[in-house]
C-alpha cells in the first residue's frame, strides 16, 4: 500500500446512501485475476483490501448482505448498497464475518490502497501487464510469507475468532446433513430474497397518488392504462394500485372498505428511523399514527411504527432490526 496513506479513510457508494471508515491500514492490498472475481465484477481483476471488520465502521445506511457462490465452496457475502447496487466489501467463507475484503475503488481516494501482491495471476487476461519487481503469485501464498511483521501480529489476535468461526461453521453442516438425510428432503431450486410488490384495490386513485408519492416519496415505475394498473417504486420493492372501476379492478368484486378487506397490512423498510421526527412529519401530512415500538420482521427485531393510508390499509414503516448488543 501507500506510505502516503493516511488512516482513517473512508468510502461509499455511488448514490451515497452507504458511507463506511477504514480506522486503521488493511492487512494487505490483493488484486485478484481469478475467474471468480472477473466475473463477478465485469473486469479484469479486483482490488481488495483485506482487514479486520471489527475496524470498519458503517457511518450510514443499511447495507444490503448478498449470498454468491466462490470457488473454494465456501461461498461468499457481497455488501452492497440496496439502491444503487454498489458492491461495497465481501466477507469470504473462510473466515466469515471476521474479515472484510473492502472493494478498493468504493473509497474516497483509492489511490492510496494500491496492490501489495497480485494473486491467482495464472488467470490474469493476457493483456494486463504487471508492473516490473511487483510481488506476484499464480494462485494463492502463504501469509507468513508475505505479509508484514505488524499484520502477522494483528493475525495472531484474530485467528481464535476464525477458528471458532470455522468450528460452528462445520457444526451447522453436520446438524443440516443430519436433518436433509433424516428427512429425505429436496432442496428448492431457488431462494427467498425480498418482498416484491403488493398490489391495492383502490376506490380513489389519485388520493393514493397523492399518498404513497408524495407523503410517503414513492415514484411512479411503470403506468398499465389499458389494464388499469399502476406501479410505484419504494426502494427495492414496487406497491401495485388498482382501480376498483378498471379491467383488473372489476375483475375482484367489490372494493375495499371496513368490512372486506384484500390486505392486513404490509410493511415499508425505511432508513434512518428518528420515531420522534416521523411521528412529526406523518402529523404534519395530516396522517396519524400509532406508537412507535420494536416490532420483529425480515430482518429482526427493530422500530417500527403503523399508518393508515386514505382508504384505510394499515402501512408498517420499520427500520433497521436493532443490534443484540
């Protein structure tokens, strides 16, 4: 790395909703010419820089944690910012959430992170030429190696945690080979992600325009007039209107109202949760609310607090699960 580097740096992503600090130097600098990472970035290499989590700091914003594949089979999870889809650092299966790979280019200055080795160069696309004298290895290295005498330091502290990581690792698959084998089960051919949409019957439309885009900042996705359908886009989810009177709308039957309802309620993810301020603001609209408390959902336990939207579904507005700690 550099020796103009100055920690702490800090980085984020392209929209700006996450923003994190390195608080001290990375361990090492990789770049890496394996296929994997080729293909996961859509280039020729990636630049990792290799340090303890417990020395990044989330500033702001709830990161998205993405589940993919790797080549040892251990797999790997991708921190991405929900909206604008940034990979931001991974945490690899060998050492799990002990160790964050941060992505390189996501800080404010990433040239003062260059390469300290490039690795699985046997790889590497052939028109990529590697600086003269530049540590370079055709697979993986030993870290006792190549790392700095300050880093095999750091190394001996974390180890313990990784090794009690791998050994719960292990338990948590025998226990599920156990069960799939006891069971004889079949595992599904995809996963769950996220809540998609949600779809309303609606009897006044441009009230709830008015509601979801304005009061609550939904933007309109797609519009389906010969349909009668309409889609707003709230974060990584849509919340599909329909108009009782339209082709979609007649084809359910009666509208909604106190006695027959379609819907419960359905819950919006927001970031940051201030209760005090939102209680203000949704007062302030003329929405009223009830009380704000921790409630369990996708995520965990967390704040959230309830609304009604102008026809009367109740609307959950959570944030992020709250920490154990």
């Amino acid at each position: 790395m550099s020796d103009a580097a100055v920690f702490p740096v800090e980085g984020g992503c392209d929209c700006g909703r996450i923003r994190y600090r390195m608080e001290s130097a990375p361990l090492i600098v990789h770049c890496c010419h394996c296929r994997w990472c080729q293909r996961e970035t859509g280039s020729s290499f990636a630049l990792n820089a290799m340090i303890e989590s417990e020395r990044v700091t989330l500033l702001r914003g709830d990161p998205q944690v993405i589940d993919t594949p790797s080549k040892s089979g251990l797999g790997q999870q991708i921190i991405r910012c929900p909206q604008c889809r940034v990979a931001l650092w991974s945490h690899y299966g060998g050492a799990g959430p002990v160790l964050s790979f941060i992505r390189v280019g996501t800080l404010d200055d990433p040239d003062s992170l260059p390469p300290d080795i490039h690795i699985f160069t046997a790889s590497k696309q052939p028109w990529v030429l590697i600086p003269p004298g530049m540590r370079m290895v055709p697979e993986y290295y030993d870290s006792k190696e190549v790392w700095s005498s300050q880093s095999l330091e750091r190394r001996e502290a974390f180890m313990p945690r990784i090794e009690a990581y791998r050994a719960t690792l292990g338990d948590r698959r025998k226990q599920r080979d156990h069960e799939g084998h006891a069971a004889q089960e079949v595992a599904a051919p995809f996963r769950l992600v996220d809540i998609d949409h949600v779809v309303l019957r609606v009897r006044d439309l441009q009230a709830m325009l008015r509601f979801y885009m304005e009061v609550l900042g939904c933007s309109m996705e797609k519009t389906q007039e010969d349909i009668g359908l309409h889609q707003l886009r709230a974060g990584r989810s849509l919340i599909d209107l329909v108009p009782i009177d339209g082709p979609l709308g007649r084809a359910g039957g009666a509208g909604p109202g106190e006695q027959g309802r379609n819907l419960d309620h359905f819950c919006l993810r927001i970031s940051p949760f201030e209760g005090e301020a939102i209680v203000g603001y949704l007062k302030s609209r003329g929405v009223e609310t009830g009380p704000v408390a921790s409630r369990y959902g996708a995520d965990g336990e967390g704040p959230s607090v309830y609304v009604r939207d102008p026809e009367g579904n109740v609307v959950e507005l959570k944030g992020t699960a709250l920490s154990p700690e």
